[in-house]
C-alpha cells in the first residue's frame, strides 16, 4: 500500500494486488496506522510480529488484524507518501 499523508490522515494511493481497488482513496487517521511510527522514525520500520509485543495494543493491529508490517516513508516533490 502507498499511502499519501496530509493534516493528520493517510489516503491509500495504490495497493498490491491491484484486483483491491475498493480500498483506493480510503482515508485514515494517522493515529490508527502505522504510518505515524514510520515518519517518526524517519526510516524504515520493521515488525515481525506484533502479538506478544508491545505493538499488540496498537490501533493498526486491533482495527486491521495486522501481524507484520514493514514500511517505509516516501517523499515525492515535496509530498509525504
């Protein structure tokens, strides 16, 4: 997923696989993604695991059943994606 981040919310831009395309331009609160820790680490950041973690009690976890994750800031002509 790429998501574009502007004023507090992640618009998902593209996702893999393509054949998902309902969840193109969805909108987030950066508060309930995982996008919040990857700007704040201003690189990569890796999970591989998140029960049994700290991370079990993250919002990203509780809302999208998320196990693992890996991302990574993308910045495009000024834009934060």
């Amino acid at each position: 997923m790429l998501g574009r981040v502007d004023e507090g919310q992640v618009t998902v831009e593209a996702l893999h696989p393509r054949g998902v395309a309902s969840a193109r331009k969805q909108v987030f609160d950066i508060g309930d993604t995982l996008a919040r820790e990857t700007l704040r680490a201003n690189g990569p950041v890796g999970i591989e695991r998140m029960t049994g973690t700290d991370w079990v009690d993250h919002p990203a976890h509780h809302a999208m059943k998320m196990e693992v994750y890996f991302g990574a800031p993308v910045y495009v002509g000024g834009r934060t994606f």
